[in-house]
C-alpha cells in the first residue's frame, strides 16, 4: 500500500504546471517581481501600499495592505493570488483557501531564497525562461557585492524600525541577511521575530558602529549618548533606499547603495 501511495505522489510531482492567466498580487514586491519577469500583462488587479507602478494605473484595486476588498477580488475571478506574509490577515487567507483560491505566499528570509522565488514564480506563470535568468543575475549581482566589500570583522550595524517604542530587525528578517553582504551584522541577529521590540539599554550594552535608521529625527535622538560608537564616529546613516523593504530584483540595486554607505564606515 506504501509503495502504491509513494508512486501516486511521484506521478503528481511529475505532472507539468499549468501557467495562470489571471493573477491578483497582494503586495508591492510580489508585484514588482511580476514586472522584473516581463509578466504584467497577467496582473489583474492590485492590494494598494505604497506608490504603484505607472504601467499598471489601470489596474483595478482590491483594498489596501491589510485590508482586502473580498468583493472586488472575487469579481476579478483569479487563478492566482500571490501575497506576502503580513498582506492579509490570518482568516481572510483561511477564507480564500476555503473557496478554493490558489494562494502563494513569497516570503523569503534569505537573498538566495529570493532568488530562488524568481524561478519559481516565473515557472508558475509560464515565465520559466525570465526567472531563471533574473536568478542568476541577481546571485551573480550578490556575489560581487560580497567580494567587494568583505571586511576581515564585520561592523556591528543597528537598523532601527522605529523610535517608540523602539523596533528592530530580527536574524530571520531577509535584510539582516543584507546587511552581511556589505560587510556588516546585526547586533540583534540572534532574535527570531521579523521586528522585535527592544530596549535604548540593550543597544547601548551591544554599542554598535554604525545606527541605520529611516528618518533623520531617529538618528539625532543617538546623539545624547556621546559615548556610542556610532555618535562617536558620526555613523548615523539614513537608510540610503526604501527599496531594502521590498524583496524583489530592485533590492540588489538598494543593496548596492547600501554596502557603498557602509564601505566609507570607520
């Protein structure tokens, strides 16, 4: 019976996928990705969040990040939903799959994962050929990048979140992951959530040379420890591209700014 059951799945596994026709992308990067495959033609309709691509102004809205419009999705009769982990909630997901949607989450926590999500996305959509080509640039892209800016210790770097209260980036976040690239480890790495709340306390026992934050006012608040390595080398950088958020081929370009920030880093 074992044997009979192990060759139904291997058949399965076997069997081609069938390319989609209709896809609704529930986030910005998964949307992204769809242009970078050269497969915009097969979006549908868009969750809002953030600015949207000037080619796909046309594109019906199905709600805000976080706040899908069932209505209007369902109306757009897809065959594919792609989303990232935080786009809806928990029972609108539970609630797509009981309809019987297609629903693929991309949630890479590494670079290399994200690479691998350009193959695979563009096999599902019929784009096999772009994903495995965007793939390898992009590896290729990385692997220069860690050449050029391997250090022989790496800059202990805090990427702040936010300020009140005060947020991170956990070690499973794929920009932490980032930050190795050019050279540089998160002082948090070791915390699993994707943004965990921590402490002014904790950051000053870890003293990192460099703080990275999203708004100057952040950055300036460091400056009432003089002794922090960071303030004491004038190391409070804004995050020099906004493009380190979404995780598609656009992020090594982000990735590159990044890494030449942190190079002039003392």
């Amino acid at each position: 019976m074992m044997r009979g059951l192990l060759v139904c799945l291997l058949t399965l596994l076997a069997w081609p996928v069938t390319a989609v026709e209709r896809v609704v992308s529930l986030a910005p990067s998964v949307t992204e990705i769809m242009l970078e495959l050269d497969a915009g033609e097969l979006l549908v309709g868009l969750l809002d969040g953030g600015v949207r691509p000037p080619q796909l102004a046309h594109l019906p809205s199905v709600g805000q990040f976080g706040q899908l419009e069932m209505e209007s999705l369902l109306r757009l009769q897809p065959d594919l939903l792609v989303l990232g982990p935080d786009s809806i909630s928990m029972a609108q997901r539970q609630q797509l799959q009981a309809m019987g949607l297609q629903l693929w989450v991309v949630e890479p926590r590494k670079l290399t994962g994200l690479a691998e999500q350009f193959a695979e996305v563009g096999q599902r959509i019929g784009r096999a050929e772009q994903g495995r080509r965007l793939q390898a640039r992009f590896n290729r892209g990385l692997a220069e990048l860690r050449q050029r800016y391997a250090r022989s210790r790496p800059l202990r770097l805090f990427y702040q979140v936010w300020d009140v209260p005060l947020y991170t980036l956990g070690g499973q976040q794929i920009i932490s992951d980032a930050l190795g690239v050019c050279g540089a480890e998160n002082i948090f790495a070791e915390l699993s959530l994707p943004a965990p709340q921590v402490s002014v306390e904790a950051v000053l026992a870890r003293n990192p040379e460099v703080i990275l934050a999203g708004a100057q006012g952040q950055l300036d608040a460091w400056r009432i420890w003089p002794g922090l390595a960071a303030v004491e080398r004038e190391q409070l950088w804004l995050v020099p591209d906004d493009g380190l958020e979404r995780p598609s081929f656009q992020m090594l370009g982000a990735l590159g700014k990044l890494c030449e920030r942190l190079g002039a880093a003392r």
